[in-house]
C-alpha cells in the first residue's frame, strides 16, 4: 500500500518581505515525499487555470494550505483558487467526488499570540471559528476537515523561535501521512494537536 500522497498549498503575498512563512516554506520543501504549490509563484496575475490544479489534487490524499492569516482569513489568491479550482461537478454535486475522503488541514502564522484567539482576547473569536468557512467548503465537497495548526505570536518570534516553528511544520508534514483515520482524532478540537499526534507515533 502506497504512503498518503501530501500537497502544500503556499500562499504568500509578499514573501520577499516574510521573515517567518518563508522558513516555514523552506521546512516544508525539504519534508519528504511532499509537494510544494506556490500559488502567488503560479499564478500572480490570479488567472488561476482549474484543469492543472485539478490533476494536482487528483494525485494527492492530503492537503496542507500553508498560509499567514490574513484580516481573520487566507490570502486573496488562495480564496481564488478555491473560488476556480473547486468546480461544481468536479469538487461537490452528484458528481463531484474527487476531494472526498481526503484530509484538508491549514498551517498558518498568526502574528497575535495564542491568548488572542478567545472569548477573552483582543480577537474574541477561536482561530478554528475565524477559518468556518473553509471548514463548510472542505465538509461540503466531502473531505476530512482538521482544525488549523497555527504559529501563533510570529510577529514576535526571534530566530530560534522561528526554527522551532520550522521544526513543527517538518513534523507535522511527517506525521499527518502516519495518521490515518487517528488524524481526525487529532484535528477535532479548536487547534490540531500536534504534540499528541507525535506522542502517538512514538508510543507505535
């Protein structure tokens, strides 16, 4: 049985300016037996051709949309893409089939600290809630919808900091294919649990 195939979907408006989503990218290009799509490198006139992209989602089982949160969201191109790509007939309808039973999970940096994702923090609203409507979207064309794994505080991150975020994408990208069906489990609550999924694999 062949290892789930995993895709990263980069979005970056401005990566010549980015200090932490450019290293995170770095980490995940040498993560083993991933694919990286740069979308904003693709196509950064926005005349994002659906057929291609597609076929890419055809030939993987995983999807990693790795992003900053841009106002309490995804960058516009990665919104287009979605808005193209996920065809009626293709991606939902009767016959849209083709990203059902695949995981659907966002790495994002978030420049506020983790205490302000909550009842009780400047954004009063949990990351998870914020990122709603990409949930519907993957739950309507039947994928496997995991909470966000975030960075939180990257505004602040110093370089070890921002190594050590590199370091938990690398993990993350390594033990989302070991998962399985577990990975659900891990992807329930309002941040995925990357510490209790390693926690797993080494327990295996």
């Amino acid at each position: 049985m062949n290892a789930p195939r995993v895709l990263v979907v980069f979005a970056h408006p401005s990566l010549e300016r980015s200090r932490v989503c450019a290293r995170l990218l770095e980490a995940a290009s040498a993560a083993p037996g991933v694919t990286i799509h740069d979308l904003y490198e693709r196509y950064p006139h926005f005349g994002v051709d659906p057929e291609p992209e597609q076929a890419l989602l055809d030939a993987h089982d995983i999807l990693v949309f790795l992003h900053p949160v841009h106002w309490y969201s995804a960058p516009a191109l990665l919104k287009q893409w979605i808005d193209v790509t996920l065809e009626h007939g293709w991606a939902y309808g009767a016959e849209g089939t083709h990203l059902r039973g695949k995981l659907w999970i966002h790495a994002v940096s978030a420049g506020a600290p983790a205490s302000a994702y909550g009842p009780n923090g400047l954004n009063r609203i949990p990351l998870r809630a914020l990122f709603a409507p990409f949930e519907a979207t993957a739950r309507l064309c039947g994928a496997r919808y995991l909470a966000p794994f975030a960075i939180f505080g990257a505004n602040s991150l110093n370089a070890a900091g921002i190594d050590a975020a590199a370091a938990d994408i690398d993990a993350l990208l390594r033990v989302l294919p070991r998962l399985g069906d577990r990975a659900l489990e891990f992807g329930a609550a309002d941040e995925f649990d990357l510490a209790g999924a390693l926690a797993t694999q080494v327990e295996a």
